[in-house]
C-alpha cells in the first residue's frame, strides 16, 4: 500500500466504496455516483474478471491493441489499496472532464488534493498529512446510493453491488473483524506506530508482520491475515480514521449483505 498519502480514502475503501459500485442513474440517485461511477468501473476492470455475461461495463486490457478496451467485468479481485487508487483516480479524472472511455493513466497527489478540493470544497488531507475523517465520511454520503436505485436501464445497485464487490467485501471484513478482535494490541501497535515510524531505520514492514506475528501466532487466521491487513489497519487506527471507516463498512453491510452484516455484528465497532 502506498501510504495515507496516495490512497487517502483509507483501508475501508474496499467495503465502504463497495456500495458505490452499486451507482445509480441521474434520475434516481445523487448525480455524483452517476458522474463517477463509469470512471470507477473502468479502472476496476484491470482488477476485476472478464466476463461478456456481466451486466458490468469497465475497460479491460486488451493485450494484442496494447491498449484498454471497454469490456463486462466481476468479481473485483485486487487489494484495498488498489480500489482507493480507483477511487482517487475516478474522482480526478471526473472533476476534470476526462471521458470514462479514455485510457487510463496514473494520477499524482497533487491531482488527487486538487480533484477533492475542487469536488467537496475542502482538501482530502489535514495539515500533519494525514487524512481527514470528515472528508472520507462526506466523500461517502456524496455517492453513496441503496441496493433498489438503478444504475442503467435494468441494472439496479443490488445486481451490480452482487456482481463486483459481493465476495470481496464479506472476504475483506472478515478479516477486518479477526484483527479487531485483538482491539487492545491494535491500539498499542498504533500508538508504537506514531512515535517510531519518523526513526532512521524503521521498517515498516518488518513492523507489520511483527504485528501480526503477535496477534495470530501460529493460528489459523494467521493464514487469513496478512500482514498487510494488519499494518492498514493499524495505519487506519494511528491515523484516526479507522472509526469512520468502520461506520461506512457497516452500512454497507447493512444495505447490502445483511448475512454478512449479522453475522460479523458487533465485531466490526471501533473499540
């Protein structure tokens, strides 16, 4: 993962932006999801499976052009930070008229601060650098639309929540709620985080996976776990944005998976 600062919108993304993937048409949802989400489905489709049965249209890579075609896809497939960068990118290339059919490219945090500056009246990152809970929870509100809203003629959030994001998320907060079940070294860790990560010599990701040594062991979540679960989250909790990441994960949940959403419960709370 590339840090708060390129992928601000955070670890939850991957759930919390999931009902995003839901959209909505212009006539029956908040004009931003309809702005945003073509941008959003495009860049998902390097992630995703290609499948010319989805109701789904992003843009694949198609290897013999050399180039991305537009294309039907499922089953996101990539890692947290991957759709935070397509979140960012999405927003970036919306506010600055990009067409959604374009090809992609990489955007830089300069791009991304301009583009939510721009779009909600405010910078995505504090002072000290590191994100602004008040902007992802606003971020979110903007877009987020219900399972019953369309997204196109015959294509309602639910199909398309159930068709990318479906077996991801629940994936995702399962692992969310393993380490949060160890909510007292989570928060130790973080605390760790904040005083040492500025120190000549701290490595990172030998950090993390101490962590998740001392969290798992030997166990069989450890298998579930990675490190990098752990280390966002740990991120996430020094950062402060890891209570308003948790409250979208559980509306989303909520609207879209309650199976999921009851099952998980109360281990899914900031503590």
């Amino acid at each position: 993962m590339r840090g708060a600062r390129a992928v601000a919108i955070g670890v939850m993304v991957g759930a919390a932006f999931a009902g995003l993937g839901a959209g909505a048409a212009a006539a029956a949802a908040p004009k931003a999801a309809a702005a945003i989400f073509p941008h959003l489905t495009a860049y998902l489709g390097v992630f995703s499976t290609r499948d010319p049965a989805s109701p789904v249209q992003g843009q694949v890579y198609d290897y013999k052009l050399n180039h991305h075609v537009p294309g039907t896809i499922r089953d996101f497939r990539g890692r947290v930070g991957s759709l935070s960068l397509a979140f960012t990118t999405a927003v970036v290339r919306m506010t600055t008229g990009v067409p959604a059919d374009s090809e992609i490219k990489d955007v830089d945090d300069a791009a991304r601060a301009g583009a939510f500056r721009g779009w909600l009246g405010r910078p995505l990152l504090l002072d000290d650098g590191s994100p602004d809970p008040r902007v992802i929870e606003q971020a979110f509100d903007r877009v987020y639309v219900r399972p019953q809203q369309l997204l196109a003629p015959g294509l309602t959030g639910r199909v398309a929540y159930d068709t990318l994001f479906r077996a991801w998320t629940a994936e995702y907060a399962e692992r969310v709620a393993l380490v949060l079940d160890h909510a007292d070294l989570l928060a130790r860790k973080a605390r760790e985080l904040t005083v040492r990560q500025g120190s000549p010599g701290f490595n990172g990701v030998q950090f993390q996976a101490d962590a998740t040594g001392a969290m798992f062991g030997d166990t069989k979540a450890k298998v579930a776990v990675s490190s990098m679960d752990v280390g966002t989250l740990i991120r996430r909790h020094a950062d402060g944005t890891l209570p308003v990441l948790l409250k979208i994960m559980q509306r989303v949940l909520a609207d879209y998976d309650p199976k999921t959403s009851a099952r998980l419960g109360s281990r899914l709370k900031y503590r």
